[in-house]
C-alpha cells in the first residue's frame, strides 16, 4: 500500500544513508523499522553488496574500509574531527541560508 509520510529531513537522510550502506531499497528498510517499532519482528541481517567498502561490525554498525592510499589514513583523529566538524558547520551554515 502508498502512503505518504512528512518526515524530518535529517530523519530521511540518516535513512537513505543506512540504505545504502546496506546495499538496500529505502522501502524495505523503512518497513523493517516500522516493524521493529511495532514489535512485529527482529531486523533481518544485512549483507552490503559484493566489492562493497563497507561492512557490518559484530555490533551491527557499518565499518568502511578506506584504500591504502586513502588521504584520511594519513590525518591523525585531531584533523579527522576537525574536517568532520568543519563540514558540519558548513552544512549548518547553508542549510541556515548563510554565505559559506
């Protein structure tokens, strides 16, 4: 059945995103965590598609394994927060209708 749902934008991206991630249809994924919700089953096991740079980690979390030659190998955890933060601020900064 269709229907239509208004959700948080940063609701639907986390989605989307774990759908990918899992190499599955934003559809099936929804309906899995509407099923979770409702206490309608346990969540099916997710395999990421073949040649896939991600994983699923023993506690179910994604775990993406970069290239040898990937330039975050190279940055310790202080630039890696900082980029991530520095991307966060942008993103807030243009959602907030602010020149970057």
């Amino acid at each position: 059945m269709k229907t239509t749902l208004d959700l948080p934008d940063e609701l639907v991206r986390e989605m989307k995103l774990r759908a990918l991630m899992q190499g599955r249809t934003l559809r099936d994924l929804t309906a899995d965590f509407l099923r979770q919700g409702l206490g309608m089953g346990a969540p099916r096991p997710t395999t990421p598609p073949p040649g896939s740079a991600v994983e699923t980690g023993a506690d179910g979390l994604p775990i993406i394994r970069g290239t040898a030659d990937a330039p975050a190998r190279l940055m310790n955890i202080e630039a890696l927060l900082a980029l991530e933060q520095d991307s966060q601020t942008q993103d807030d900064m243009h959602r907030a209708g602010l020149s970057v």
